[in-house]
C-alpha cells in the first residue's frame, strides 16, 4: 500500500540544518561536478518558491513559502566551499535586500569563487540590476541559469508562467551587460506543430540562447499538470518521467517530433555564435578536466540521435502494452 504524507514546510527552520558533513566523501570530492566545473560545491541559501509554475512541484512541496538561511550560516557555508559552487536555491535574488546585504557581507570576508552557477528569473532579474552588480565581484565566472520556458506569451501563459517574453529580453540582456554567462531552458510541449518548433529556433537567434537546453514537457507526479494528465500516463513507467521520453503520442507522430527535437538540440550545443564564445567556455575549464568534458560531451550526443530516442519509445510503448493486457483480461472476464 502506497501512503503519502503531506508537505510540512515550515516545521523547521534551515539554521537548524546541520552543516554538510563534507569531509564524509573528501576522498570522493574531484568526482563532483557540474556542467564543465570540477570538483564542485553545492550550497543552499534559501529554498522554496512563491510561483506557481503548472509543471513544477517546488511551490507545492514548500506551500509557495521561501525560507532563509541567516547570512551568517550562508557565509560559513561559503567560505568552507571550493572554487567551484553551485547554488542550489530554488531561486536566487528572490528577496532583494537579504540578497544585497548577503554579497555585501561576502565581499567584506574576503570571499570569492572561481566560478558561481545560480538559478533564477528573467524577470527578476530585469527588475533589479543593482543585485548584479553587487554580487558581481564575487566570482571570477558567474553564470544564471534561467528557466526560460517558452518562446511566447501564449506558451508562457500556457505553463502560468507569470512572465512575458519581453522580459526574457530584459533579463538576458541586463544579465549580459555585467558580463554574467546565461544558460536557459526551455519547455517542448509534445503538442507542437513544425511551426512552434520553427518559432523557438528563431526565439533562439534573436536573443543568441546558444547554451540553452531543451526538455520535453513532463507531467511530474506533485505537479497540478499531473492531475490533468493522470489518466494518460498512469501506465508508463516511472522510469520515463525524466524530461527527455515521450509519455504519450505527439501530435507530430514520435517520428517528426524526434526529429525536430534533436534539430533543436544541434542549433543549441553545436551553435559557438553565442555571445559567450567559444573561448570563454574553454577559459573556463581547468585543463585537468578536459578528460571529463570530452567524455560528457560524447554522451549528450544521443540528445541529438533521433533514431535513439524512438526506439526508446517504442520499446516503452510495448512494455505499457504488455502492462496493461493483464488488467484488461481480468475486466473482461
């Protein structure tokens, strides 16, 4: 029997979590990475989110709360890191004169990375520059991955997204004027046509998104789009959610749809016109972890192999049916 227990967000305070007991896995450190960056160093500095995304279970596991870590744990916190952080908030600069108060206590220890990975909103972000710029000196590359979604209002209305696409503009360029790298994702509804295909590509181009990603849209368990696509996924199996398989037909055909998908990928990973060039990206990586960037680029090459992702899918298709026959033999008997 499968029982589930509600959210509790608020039943403790994030200063009541012990610090991470890093030195556990020191031996295993220079096998945690993140993107190009090696050994990395995950901190939370707050967690939760106050938006509503249809698609995303965070708001809902915190009740739409964010908590906070006080500045002087979030401080320690960085100081005992390496050069190479991710932080993990849901997201980041969400409260603005924590934020400013936070970079400038940082500032004032001394503190600074060799590279800072965080997430946050396009809107926020157009909102408050001034949190940019402040928090700017404290790594030598900074980087903003964004949750970019969709390419127009009606897709981004879609998701309750609660932002525009002119302000993906505005954020993306703010972010860049203070020589912040940007990375984003976008949302691939199995739905499109060729056209919203075509629409993202040329998204793309305009605001030269060339380190972006690309997932399909997934309904996760938690989420409120769950709820609405229950009846079309509950036999597939789990292992599937994982934002890159189709749960169902696609209004292009699995064939079309894969096509168009990996074609989306190649204009991404293949595409060095970025505003972050080439040679920022190789900057940015230690020649020790050449190896390891070699070998992970080799692997997202499958992101790009049509043929690969639809023979996964009909092998899933023929599992679900296999699943089901059961069940049907016993209704109709």
């Amino acid at each position: 029997e499968a029982i589930a227990t509600l959210a509790d967000p608020v039943s403790f305070e994030l200063d009541e979590v012990p610090m991470p007991a890093r030195h556990l896995v020191a031996q295993w450190r220079r096998q945690y990475a993140c993107l190009a960056h090696r050994p990395a160093w995950l901190i939370e500095t707050a967690r939760g989110c106050p938006f509503r995304c249809s698609f995303c279970s965070i708001w809902q596991l915190h009740a739409r709360l964010v908590r906070e870590r006080s500045i002087e744990s979030v401080c320690r916190d960085f100081a005992e890191s390496g050069d190479h952080v991710f932080v993990a908030d849901d997201l980041f600069w969400y409260h603005p004169p924590r934020s400013l108060a936070l970079a400038k206590e940082l500032r004032r220890r001394g503190i600074r990375k060799r590279w800072i990975l965080v997430q946050s909103r396009v809107d926020l972000v157009a909102r408050n520059a001034e949190l940019l710029e402040a928090w700017r000196p404290i790594a030598q590359d900074f980087d903003i991955f964004f949750g970019l979604e969709a390419a127009t209002n009606e897709g981004l209305n879609g998701l309750n997204k609660d932002a525009t696409v002119d302000q993906t503009g505005q954020g993306v360029e703010v972010a860049r004027s203070l020589t912040y790298g940007v990375t984003g994702n976008f949302v691939i509804d199995p739905g499109w046509r060729q056209a919203d295909f075509e629409n993202l590509w040329a998204f793309v181009e305009r605001y030269q998104l060339f380190q972006a990603g690309f997932t399909i849209l997934t309904p996760l368990p938690g989420t409120s789009y769950f709820e609405d696509m229950r009846c079309r996924v509950q036999s597939r199996p789990w292992a599937h959610f994982d934002m890159h398989h189709l749960l169902w037909e696609p209004a292009l055909g699995p064939e079309r749809f894969f096509e168009l998908y990996c074609e989306t990928w190649r204009r991404s990973v293949l595409n060095l016109k970025g505003r972050k060039s080439l040679w920022r990206w190789l900057r940015e990586v230690e020649p020790r972890n050449m190896t390891f960037l070699l070998r992970a680029l080799k692997r997202t090459q499958r992101m790009m192999s049509p043929e690969h992702y639809i023979s996964e899918y009909d092998l899933a298709l023929s599992r679900a049916d296999s699943a089901s026959a059961p069940n049907e033999a016993v209704e109709a008997s």
